[in-house]
C-alpha cells in the first residue's frame, strides 16, 4: 500500500515533460511579445532561450525569437542567428573554390570588383540553376521518384520557413546588405502570395466581403493609427531597395564609362537624400565609391572627406584605408599617409592572426583573405620607401594647389572663392551632418561613429586652412614681387627722361641772355669748365631742370 502514493505521485507530474514545456515557455512569450513593450520582448527572448535549449528545432520558437530580435532593431543578431540563409554567403563560398586558376595565382581583376560581380550573381534570374551542362542520361524511375518526393518536401519546407525570408530580409535591409535582401523579400512575397491564393481556393465569397469591409473601415479617416502589416512593411522595404539598387548602378555604370561628374551625381543622390535614411553598410560602401570617382575627378579634399565618413562609418574598412593614404601620399602628405598606412598593416596582422577578415561571416569586404599576405608585403615596402622620404626631411614640400583643388600661380580671388567653398563644406560642425541620414544598426554605435567623424574632419579642416595661409603667403609674395618689379621699370623710365641728352642743334638757356657770338677763342676752355661747374651747383640744389643749350655758340 505505501507504493501507490508513489506512483500517484509520479503520475502527477506528467506535464513536465519537454513538450509541455516548450509549449508552456512558447505561450509566455507570446503574451509577453503581444504587449509590443521592449523590456517585455527581452524577457520573452530569454524565454525563448531556455525553450530552445530543450529544443533546438522548435519551428515556433525560432520564429518568435526572431521576431522578438527584429523588433528590438538587434539586426545582426538576426543574421547571425540565419545566417545559413543570406544568399550571398553560399555564392561566396563557391567563388572562393572556383577562383583559383590552374597555376595556383588569383587574378587581380577578382579582387577589385568582387562585391559587383557578387550583386550581379544575386539578382541575375538564373542564380539557383548550375551553368555546367548535364550529358544525357538515361531515365531512372528510382531518381525520378527521390527528386519529387525532394521537391515535395522542399515546397512544404518553404511553406513552413516562409518566415525567415521575411525576417531575414527586413534584417539584411538594415544592415546595408541590399543585394540580399531584395532576394529574401522578393521570396518572401512571392510565397506568401502563393499562399494566400492557395487559402483562398476553399473560401466562399462571404470571406471576401468581410475581408473588403474590414480593409474598409480600417482606411476610414475616423479609424485609430494602426500598425503596419507585414505584407505593407516589406513592399515598403521593397520599393525603397530597388531606387537605391538603381542608383548606385548608374553611378556604377557613369564610373566606368569615365564620366566621374555623373557618378558623383548619382552617388550624391543616395547620400544626401532626405525622404528615408539609408542603412549604415550601405552609405559607407557609396562613400567608398563617390571618393573613387572624387579622386578621379582630381578632388583630393573632398575624395579624403568621403573616406573619413567610410571609416567613421566602418573603421575596418580596408579599401578606404588604402584610398586614404594614397591621396595623402598624392599631395605628399607623406606623415599623415604613413599613419594610415601603419594602420592598415595592423589590421592586415590582425586578419593573419585570427585567419578571417574582421567582422561576422555575413560582413562584405572588397578584399579576400587569400590576399592578404601578398597585400601586407607590399604594404612594409611602402611603408620602408615612405620612412626613408621623411627621414631625408620632405616633409615640407606639400602640394598645396592640388589638396585645395587651385592650379598655380593662380589669384587671390580664385583662392579665396576655393577656400570658401570647401570651409562650408567640411567645416567641423557641419561634417557631422551625414549622421542624421543614417540608418544605424545598432543605436549604441552613434557615439562612437561621431566622435571618429569629428576628429578626422576636424584635422581634414586645419590642414585645409594650412594650405590656405600657406599660398595665400605665397600669392602676397608674388603681388609684392610684382609690383616692386613694376616699381623699379616705372622709376628706371623716369630717370631716363630725366637725364640731359646732348643733341647737336640749338639748344635755348631760359634766364640768360642770347649770347652774342664774338672773338672769344681765348675765353673758351674756360667758359666751358664754368658752365660745368654752375650745371653741378644747380644739381645739388634741387634745380635739375633740361637746361636748352645754344651749341654753336658754346662749341669749343
């Protein structure tokens, strides 16, 4: 008898089983995430957490943390957590096994247009078909059968998943990975769509009416601010990626036909809109791209201002670095390109030592990590060439005229109207003004993206003014020279006309008398040294007026 209460007891606890569990855990997150409050949708993630520690591949559970992660914008939470989704991670991994030639080299055209060749094989039409031609075979009905039994499975998997490419894609928005979220979001509606059309078959036409009067009475002008459905947020996302897809794709299109004015333009469209801010990876890429097409166009000041914001906005970006130190060593700022360059040989040692670029796996980077031995060797002789420059003392001899963007020997008014243009353009309080068209990922990250920002266009705007008090020296010094040239040719003519020229002819003496000729042959020697003599008296005295001279009677 005493082992009855025993296993009464133990048939007491039947709920605590997993199941009962994580559905318990599932249902308190739900009524937490119904509350939409932030602090509630932390608690249900946590949660959530213990109900996928007991299940892994809770379907509902993975959904709903996901759901939870977007709402508190945790983007790259998100895409860490569906990373084996984002497209462009699988055509990555297999670009990196098909671009190694036969000899064992890389090509260096790869490298350079990675990220162009990697949204291209996104949004091509055939990106999920193998471009290898399949021989004829013969026809197997065990094959058949396993490949639609596959595709049956696939479709229903699809159906259930339907979630993650909507999730994943408004993430992948947020993040700056516009290529990959078209892809996702245009899934993701394309399926829920089917979906809706397949639930619709069975519907009887009441369930149409209700569903036109609710859209109805919901879009009234008396009805309550409502909240976005998620088939209206992703159109949104939708149509707000394909406009920022295609401009950068112009101004990519203008920078390769060498029309670098249009696709500054382009890029200029991007940056500085105002009707919604772009993500944070996106804006630093189109930075990296305008600077390129600025310092084709031979503005050096504003091509370093556009790197600054890329490194403000993505400090590990190595093609900015690169960029960076390049057009400083071009206006022989050779200390300032050398500290740029030191930076980029530590985070290529960083790269070595942890065997993988910096960032998540998901992060796009304009440099592969094959490349980075080859790219640090180059980078110590540079860096050994640069140090032997400055220890030779040329470090004085900056080109002013090509960082303010004036050709030499120019004037003071073209200096002047340059220098204006570029102080209202990267003044310090200004330079900070991209920050309000930015779409941060993670809100924690403003901060330290504005006190980088500030330091780099604050020392951008004191070398700016350097240069400026610098050939505004040299042009004083040009106009000084100049007019003191103009000075000494103005007085050299004055003393030529002033000196007496001795012409045979007459000549008159005002204040003397005619002179009579007469028999003075004995007076004459004399009278010549007495003229000579009162001509040097009248000298002294200030009296240097031409004297007209009568010759014949003066001849000796």
């Amino acid at each position: 008898m005493a082992a009855l209460p025993l296993r009464k007891d133990n048939k007491m606890h039947w709920w605590f089983t997993h199941k009962k569990l994580v559905d318990n855990y599932i249902k308190d997150a739900k009524s937490l995430m119904a509350s939409e409050d932030q602090n509630d949708a932390a608690s249900a993630i946590h949660i959530l957490d213990a109900a996928l520690s007991i299940s892994p591949r809770s379907e509902i559970a993975l959904e709903l943390k996901a759901r939870a992660l977007l709402f508190l914008r945790r983007y790259k939470d998100v895409a860490n957590m569906l990373q084996d989704y984002i497209p462009s991670l699988t055509l990555a991994a297999k670009d990196e096994e098909g671009s190694v030639s036969s000899d064992g080299s890389y090509s260096s055209s790869s490298s350079s247009s990675s990220s162009s060749q990697l949204s291209r094989k996104l949004l091509s039409p055939n990106r999920d078909s193998s471009s290898a031609s399949t021989p004829f075979t013969c026809l197997s009905l065990s094959d058949l059968k396993e490949k639609v039994m596959a595709g049956i499975c696939r479709n229903g998997d699809k159906e259930k998943q339907q979630w993650r490419y909507a999730v994943l894609g408004q993430a992948c928005c947020h993040l700056g990975l516009m290529e990959d979220a078209l892809v996702l979001l245009q899934t993701g509606k394309r399926l829920a769509t089917a979906e809706f059309r397949r639930q619709s078959i069975c519907w009887s036409d009441d369930s149409f009416c209700i569903l036109l009067s609710d859209s109805e009475s919901s879009s009234s002008a008396y009805s309550p601010p409502r909240k976005l459905p998620e088939c209206e947020t992703v159109s949104r996302l939708l149509a707000h990626t394909k406009v920022l897809l295609r401009r950068r794709a112009a101004a990519f299109a203008a920078f390769d036909a060498g029309h670098y004015s249009e696709s500054i333009r382009h890029f200029s469209k991007i940056l500085d809109g105002r009707r919604r801010p772009a993500p944070q990876g996106f804006l630093a890429d189109c930075y990296m791209h305008r600077a390129a097409a600025y310092r084709s166009a031979g503005k050096i000041a504003r091509a370093i201002a556009d790197c600054n914001k890329t490194l403000a906005l993505e400090p590990s970006c190595i093609h900015a670095l690169e960029t960076r130190a390049a057009l400083l060593e071009t206006v022989r700022c050779l200390p300032d390109s050398l500290h740029d360059l030191e930076h980029l040989k530590i985070l290529y040692n960083t790269i070595l030592r942890d065997r993988k670029l910096p960032g998540p796996p998901w992060k796009r980077h304009n440099v592969k990590y094959r490349e980075i031995p080859g790219k640090l060797c180059v980078l110590t002789t540079k860096s050994k060439f640069l140090k032997a420059k400055i220890a030779n003392g040329e470090i004085g001899n900056v080109d002013w005229y090509g960082l303010i963007g004036v050709r030499r020997g120019c004037s003071r008014s073209e200096l002047d109207r340059a220098n204006v243009v570029l102080t209202l353009r990267h003044k310090p309080d200004k330079a900070l003004l991209f920050i309000d068209r930015c779409d941060f990922a993670d809100q924690k990250e403003v901060i330290a993206v504005k006190d980088r920002a500030s330091m780099a266009s604050l020392l951008l705007y004191r070398l700016i003014q350097r240069g400026y008090s610098v050939l505004t020296a040299t042009i004083a010094e040009e106009e000084k020279r100049k007019m003191t040239m103009v000075l000494t040719q103005k007085s050299t003519k004055v003393v030529e006309e002033h000196e007496p020229v001795e012409k045979p002819g007459s000549v008159k003496i005002n204040g003397f008398s005619d002179i009579k000729p007469g028999n003075s042959n004995a007076y004459q020697g004399v009278f010549c040294r007495d003229l000579a003599a009162v001509g040097s008296l009248l000298s002294r005295t200030g009296f240097n007026q031409p004297i007209p001279m009568k010759y014949e009677a003066l001849s000796c």
